[in-house]
C-alpha cells in the first residue's frame, strides 16, 4: 500500500539528482489537489517557501525536493490524512525554478475507539461529565488533531477553573492503524480532590493606598467554599472598576495549601490619585466650549473619590461637583452626592438650575445596575418666544422647587462596550414627587430606552434604537424643561434640529420654539457597512415625536460616516427631515463608546 508513494519519491530524486550540479533560484512553489486549510498548512511546513527567491546550489534544491514530500506528508496527518499520494515536480524556466506538488489526500482515518474518562473526585462533577459528553472528535469522525487538541485542553484548563489541582494524566495515547484508516484514542485523566477557597491577602505595592479591609468587602464567598476561577475572576472585575489601581495580579497558591484550603494572594499596583482632562468642542446648539475636568481616583484610604468638572460653551454652561463613597456591603456600588449647575442661553430659553442629588447605587449582577435616588430641584426659566426684544422689559420668569425620588436600571449584555456586534442594552427610570410634599406640582414620570446591536457578516452591523416615556401630571405649566420630554437632534431623531420635534410656540420673531411635551417615542434603525478595518459608512432611518395628546409623527433619513478611532468610534452624520421637503438638512458630529 506504501509502493506508490515510494516510487514517486525515488523518482523525484532521480529527477532532482541531474540538477544537483547547477545553481538555481526557487520560484514559485505550487499546491494542487487540497482545499484551502490544508493548503495553507502545507505552504507553512515547506521549507522550499522559505527559500523562494533564493539562489541555491543544485544540490541544496534537490535536497529540499526530497523534503517536500515529507513535510507535505506531515502537514496533511492533522487533518486526518496518513496516506496521501503525493508528486513533486519541477520545471526550470527563465532564471528561476517551479516547483508544483500535486497531491491526493486519500481516504481520512476516522476514530475507532474512544475511552475519554476522569477518575477520582472529579468523576462525579456534573460540569466535566458534560466536557467528556462533548468531546470530539467522537467515533466515526474524522480523526481531526485540532479538535483533539481543543478538546483536551479544555478538559485540563476545567480540572484547574474547578479546583482540582493535583490533576494529572492517567493516560494519554493516540494509536493510528493506517492500513485501516482508523485511529484509536486513550485518553484520562485522575483528577485528585478538589479544592476549597482560603484566605485572601491583598497586598498594595510600593505603598498601601487603600485599607484592606474595605477590599475584603469585595470578596463575596465564604472561606472554605468550593475553589472556582469565576470567584477571582469577579474580584478582579469588581477591582478594576474601582479604578484605584493601575494593575491587579491575582493567584491561588495550591503550594501552600492547608487542608483543602488554598490561599490567595491579590498584588495591587496604585493607579496615579489625579486625573486632569482637557478638551474643546462645538455644538450646534451650544455654540464653540472648552471642557475642564479634574478627578480623585482616591482622596483617602477609605477609598473615597471626587469630582469637579467645568463645561462652558457659549449658550451652555454647566458645573458639576460630585463626591462619592464606597457601598459594598450590599452590592457593588456607591453612596454619590453631588451638585450641579447649569446656565442655557439659547435662542429659544433662557434657563438656570441647580439640583442637589444624594444616591445610592449596585450592582444586582453582571449585566443589571440599579440606582436610587433623592433629587432637590429649583429652576429659572423663561422663553424667549415670550420676549418683545426690548432690553428694558423685564423678562417675565418662572420659578420652579422640586424634591423627589428617582429610580433608576440599566441593563447591558454586549460582547464589546465600545464597539458592540451582539449586545443589547436598555434604562428604565421612574421618578415623581408630591405637591405640598418639597414640589411645585405632583408628578410621576416613566422613560425606557433600549439599544440592539447585531453584526451581519464580517463587515456590517445593524442598530436598532427605541425611547418611550410618559408623565402623568395636570400640571405640566408648572414643571421646568429639565423634567419635560423633548425629541429632534441627535440621539433622538437625525433630520431635525435639536428639540425641534414637538409642541412648541411662536415668538414675536416669528419662530417657533420648543416648549417640551408630556411625552415621547423616537425610534431609529441604522445599517453600517465597513469597507476597512476601521472605516465605513451608515445609512439611517429615524422616526418620533414629543407631545401632549395626539402625537405628530417626524421621520428623518440620512447617511454618515464611521471611524474606528483609538479613543472609540467618531460619527458623522447629515441628515434631511422628510415631512418639509423645504427643510435644511442637519450635521452630527458625536464621537465615544456605543454603551
């Protein structure tokens, strides 16, 4: 059965052996007869591909012929391949020589025999009783090494998430019958006992910065509990997104283990304590600003942190001061209180705020955050509609107190926060308050918005966006714009200026200004298309509107274009509102991660 690929290989050096004599340079090198894969494998193991546009001596070409056939025939035995025919050949033509291998995989060798098992402890552990279920390549397939491989690391790296650290090889055997294409396999493990969780040490290198008893709050498991991986894993999440530290090294040391008990050692490396930022920008509606930010990762070793951070634009003006305070009794999360505010001269409102807000927030799981609040209010504001353009009539203000709760939840599960292909997100907020009870008017107000990410293929990704909200009040007279619901812009709906959508009246100059509605629903589907790695372009649908009763439908389409930047994806966006065909169309300009 062996003949044939012998025979082509003698004749091979024979032929190979009339050119020893004289120089050459190895040209092109071909494969025939494989699909893609094995192709490809077959190009990496050739040593003649490595000495392409090389001048050699006769005899070092003919030697690396004579080689062709056996690294050919070893690059094909992962696939299952033991027996291929194979034929090297090569031509001399002007300067260089082509060397074309044609080669017949065969018929594959399948499993035969399969005796995957655990012994020990692990035996009756009911998650690597379903890697074993799973394990490929399983009787009858095509003995395919890299499923093996796969297979059986994911096996072993089980035994060690789970805890079981004397694990070992009981055996570990693939015997290959080529006369009958088959393949036997003998493969266990002994898993030994499985290990518990021990005590946790946190060390801070070069200094402490942090007491270790607010971060052994992290650590959510009782002592002497079954070991698992995912345990440190969470620690590690639940510490980077303290953001005190600017590395985390976490490892168990089943060395030292006492009893069943194995220790732990978390290294951490402090993060610098201040952050200043920077930055400039231009907003249609705001006009050209500067932005000033300074943050405390940590203003003591209780871990507390601050806030100051300073957005002046031309039309908008907003301060914010926030400090917050560890909570990780109860979830993972915070105590915040903060401040803030806020001064808006546009052309259609003259506004100033500030609002005090004491929260707490956590984290119920991997995906769902929830955050309670408290919020005092008092707002100024007049429309400009409402103005006779003389500087020396006093503008007619109203006056605005409200103190109420607010809840708030949000929801994420995406395989990539800046740049998601399957993810899905939402908010739902709840917040009123009671007249006579620290508010103007009573009031209960519900908002939902949700964001669905789907990848098509390798190059497109659909985006679906959705926003619902509703008050219910007889007073909305009385509430201020920052608590009525606006639509337009981007975000909302692409087409129409910012806050255009939606009840609005007319000034004395003849233009109409936005007053804000009871309620809102905007909807948008967008389609990307990526023609490289990092660039590509959008083509867009939005729909919506802001009102009181009867809603008036606004839809607007457009087209932008997408970068992929260092810093998180930049869009820019021209849209056309299709309800006035008279309209100007609209430029957006937005740039930071999806979710």
């Amino acid at each position: 059965m062996r003949f044939p690929h012998r025979i082509a290989a003698i004749a091979s050096c024979l032929f190979a052996s009339s050119f020893a004599a004289h120089a050459a340079q190895v040209g092109e090198v071909r494969i025939v007869g494989l699909d893609e894969p094995m192709t490809q494998n077959v190009r990496a193991a050739l040593t003649l591909v490595g000495a392409q546009g090389k001048d050699l001596s006769g005899r070092r070409l003919a030697y690396l012929v004579r080689e062709a056939d056996d690294e050919t025939r070893e690059a094909l035995q992962p696939f299952g391949y033991y027996s291929p025919t194979i034929e090297v050949e090569r031509s001399r033509g002007e300067g260089a020589t082509t060397v074309t291998i044609t080669v017949d995989p065969g018929e594959p060798v399948t499993v035969r025999r399969s005796h995957v098992a655990i012994t020990g402890e692990g035996s009756r552990d009911r998650y690597l009783r379903e890697d074993l279920g799973e394990f490929v390549p399983r009787p009858g397939d095509v003995f395919d090494h890299q499923l093996y491989e796969a297979s059986k690391v994911r096996i072993s790296r089980r035994l060690a998430v789970r805890g079981y650290f004397d694990a070992d090889f009981a055996s570990r055997r693939v015997e290959v019958t080529r006369a009958d294409n088959a393949a036997d396999i003998d493969l266990a493990w002994t898993s030994g006992q499985r290990y518990d969780m021990g005590p946790v040490t946190f060390e801070q290198t070069p200094q402490t910065i942090i007491r270790p008893s607010l971060l052994q709050r992290l650590q959510y498991w009782e002592d002497g509990s079954y070991y698992h991986q995912g345990k440190l894993d969470r620690l590690r999440e639940s510490l980077a997104r303290l953001d005190y530290f600017a590395s985390i090294d976490i490892q168990p040391r089943p060395e030292d283990a006492v009893g069943n008990d194995v220790p732990v050692t978390v290294t951490l490396t402090p993060a610098k304590r201040s952050i200043y930022s920077a930055g400039i920008g231009y907003g249609t509606d705001s006009g050209p600003g500067v932005r000033l930010g300074l943050e405390r990762r940590y203003v003591n070793d209780r871990g507390h942190k601050a806030l100051a951070q300073l957005d002046y634009a031309q039309k908008r003006k907003t301060l914010t001061l926030q400090y917050r305070i560890p909570a990780f009794a109860w979830l993972d999360g915070w105590y915040t209180i903060s401040a803030q505010a806020a001064d808006e001269q546009t052309d259609y409102v003259d506004s100033r705020r500030i609002e005090f807000v004491g929260s707490r927030s956590g984290e119920v799981n991997d995906h769902l955050t929830v955050v309670a609040s408290m919020h005092a209010l008092r707002e100024r504001w007049a429309y400009l509609a409402d103005d006779d353009g003389d500087p020396e009539t006093p503008r007619d203000y109203r006056y605005a107190t409200f103190t109420y709760p607010s809840l708030r939840a949000e929801y994420i599960d995406a395989d990539n926060l800046v740049f998601p292909r399957d993810g899905l997100s939402g908010t739902l907020l709840l917040r009123g308050g009671v007249e006579g009870a620290g508010s103007d008017a009573s009031f209960a107000q519900v908002r939902a918005t949700s964001h669905w990410y789907r990848g098509i293929g390798a190059s497109n990704r659909l985006i679906v966006r959705g926003e619902l909200g509703h008050t219910y009040t007889n007073a909305l007279v009385d509430m201020p714009p920052s608590l009525r619901f606006f639509a337009g812009g981007d975000d909302s709906i692409r087409g129409y200026g910012w806050r255009e959508v939606g009840p609005r009246i007319e000034g004395v100059d003849g233009k109409l200004y936005a007053v804000g509605a009871k309620n809102v629903a905007t909807a948008s589907v967008e389609f990307e298309h990526y023609f490289t790695q990092s660039w590509g372009a959008a083509a867009f649908v939005d729909t919506g509107s802001a009102f009181n009763g009867t809603p008036d439908w606004r839809t607007g389409v457009g087209a932008g274009v997408r970068w992929r930047s260092p810093v998180g994806p930049v869009r820019l966006d021209i849209g056309h509102g299709l309800d006035d065909p008279d309209s100007s169309f609209q430029l957006y300009l937005s740039v930071g991660a999806d979710l």
